[in-house]
C-alpha cells in the first residue's frame, strides 16, 4: 500500500479526485483526511431533562455532509471534507457541525482547512464535544482508499 501524503502549503480548487495506489490512504502529513461518511464519538445528549427518558443517548457520530463537493478521494470518489454537518445517536438524531481543522494548518480546499483524523465538532443540543477519529482506508465507514 501507497498513501498519497499531501505536504506543504496547497489550496486546492477545482474538480479533483485523489487517489493512493494499491488501497494506500490520502493524508496530510501523518494524519488520514476525513471524508463524508466518517465517524467519530461525542458525549451523550441527554434531551429531553429527567425526569423524561432522553430520546438517544448514544455516541456515534457520522459525517453526512461536507461543506466540499468539488474534492473527492477514491475510485467512490467520497468528498474530503473541510467543514460540515454530522449526526450523533444510536439512530442518527441530534445535528452537529465539523469544526474548523486544528491538526491541519496547511492544506485547503477554496480557502478552507482540510479536516484529518483527531479533529473536532459539536453536536449542537447540548455544545458537546465530538472527536473523529476512525482511521479511514479500505474497509473502514468513511470509505476512502
């Protein structure tokens, strides 16, 4: 496997797909890029206030939207995502944001910061946290190769 290791200052536009050889991994660095369909964790919502049972208290978290249409990774062609909207719950209930990247200051996509693994987003009912995490590559949720 061969990744395709993004270094330096780019700001990438256009309609571009990335591709790594041999089921390799797009990064920055050392860190994977994330992509629509990638998962995280974040704290428990507990809404509605006890003593009602709270509608979802689960964790997981998915990105189903980046702010990015326009770059994409993989022969699925998954968008990169630099900024966007996640869901979190065991059915995916409360709304969330991916926040601006913090592991990333060098690679963007139209003037926005790539997002990798270990960056940030809320989940806006209650301003919790949420971390991405999951490692992306062959087999993984995000789908990126």
């Amino acid at each position: 496997m061969t990744d395709l290791i993004l270094k330096g200052t780019l700001n990438l536009a256009g309609t571009l797909n990335l591709v790594a050889s041999n089921g390799g991994k797009v990064k920055i660095d050392a860190r994977e890029v994330l992509v629509e369909g990638a998962t995280g964790t974040g704290v428990p919502v507990i809404l509605p206030p006890p003593p009602a049972a709270p509608i979802d208290t689960g964790t997981d978290v998915n990105i189903n939207q980046s702010f990015n249409q326009s770059v994409t990774v993989g022969p699925v062609k998954k968008p990169v995502v630099a900024l966007g909207i996640c869901l979190q719950g065991q059915t995916p209930t409360w709304p969330g944001m991916v926040l601006p990247s913090v592991n990333n200051s060098t690679v963007f996509i139209n003037g926005v910061r790539v997002n990798v693994e270990d960056d940030t987003g809320v989940t806006l009912p209650n301003g919790g946290t949420i971390t991405f995490g999951q490692k992306s590559g062959p087999g993984k949720s995000s789908g990126q190769s």
